[in-house]
C-alpha cells in the first residue's frame, strides 16, 4: 500500500471539496456543490464538528476521502451515514477506496455504532457489487427522498 489513510486537518479542505466536485462531475451533476472550503472548516471544525473525513494521502497528496457523521435510528439507535467515499479518477483500482471503506466501518465498530448507511446511485455498479461483496445489503426496495432548499422554503411560506 502506498499511500496512507488519516483523519483529515483543516487544511485538507480544499483537497475534500475538489474530489467532492468530482464525484458531481462523475454523477452528472456538475453544477450542484453549492458548499466551500468555509463551510467544510466551520461545519467539520467547530467545537460540535457535523462530519468527520478519512483521507486518503499518496506523496503528500490527498486522492480520496470518506465524509460520514452520526445519526440516530429509530430501530437501532447510533448509526453513522457514509455522505460520500471517494477516490481520484487516475487512483481508483489502488486500493484506496477499499481502505477508506473500512477505516470508517471499523470507527463504527470501535465506538460501538449499530449500523452504517449510505446511498449509491443505481447504475454504479462497480460501487453496488463492492458494497456487496464486502456483506453489505443492498436495499433497492427503498427510495431516496430529500427536500431541497428552493422547495423547502416554498412549502413553508
């Protein structure tokens, strides 16, 4: 293994929100990182952080991340949510995303989380056969549904 896998620092910010806007790109959602390198130190950085991040660092370079928090399950109670695992286009099959997979699998085992989730979109499926492969349950019963912004402020005025 050539690269290491780290808690991420402040100044990884930029590094986190450049691989972030990639993954948009990569989803074909390239315009829709509205966030900043401002709101990743404030909002991962504060005396009650919302997020944690594992990097993964090659010749001092970040290639990939894996942003999680705590949330809370009605039926099984601390969980955390993997938002995002991502690895560089040109470093993918290193090794890194794996690594970046369990470095957040085993801080739920290690602080006694009940279960980690996230979402994938349907036609990644070297994503979704990964996940499996690893014994994860693939739900494809269930639906993501969010509210965003502009239509959160229209259902309430």
């Amino acid at each position: 293994m050539n690269f290491t896998i780290r808690l991420a620092e402040k100044k990884d910010m930029q590094s986190v929100i450049d691989l972030i806007t990639e993954l948009a790109v990569f989803e074909k959602e390239p315009d829709a990182v509205e966030i900043t390198v401002a709101d990743l130190v404030r909002d991962g950085f504060s005396e009650k952080p919302m997020f944690q991040v594992f990097v993964a660092e090659q010749d001092n370079k970040i290639i990939g991340i894996a942003l999680f928090y705590e949330r809370y399950s009605t039926w099984k109670g601390r969980t955390i949510h993997l938002e995002d695992l991502i690895v560089t286009k040109n470093k993918q099959k290193i090794g890194a995303g794996k690594a970046l997979y369990t470095a957040v699998l085993k801080y739920a085992y290690d602080n006694n989380f009940n279960r980690v989730a996230w979402e994938v979109i349907d036609w990644n499926t070297n994503a979704i056969e990964f996940y499996k492969s690893t014994g994860a349950t693939y739900l494809n019963n269930w639906s993501v549904v969010q509210m965003n912004k502009e239509n959160l402020e229209k259902f309430i005025q």
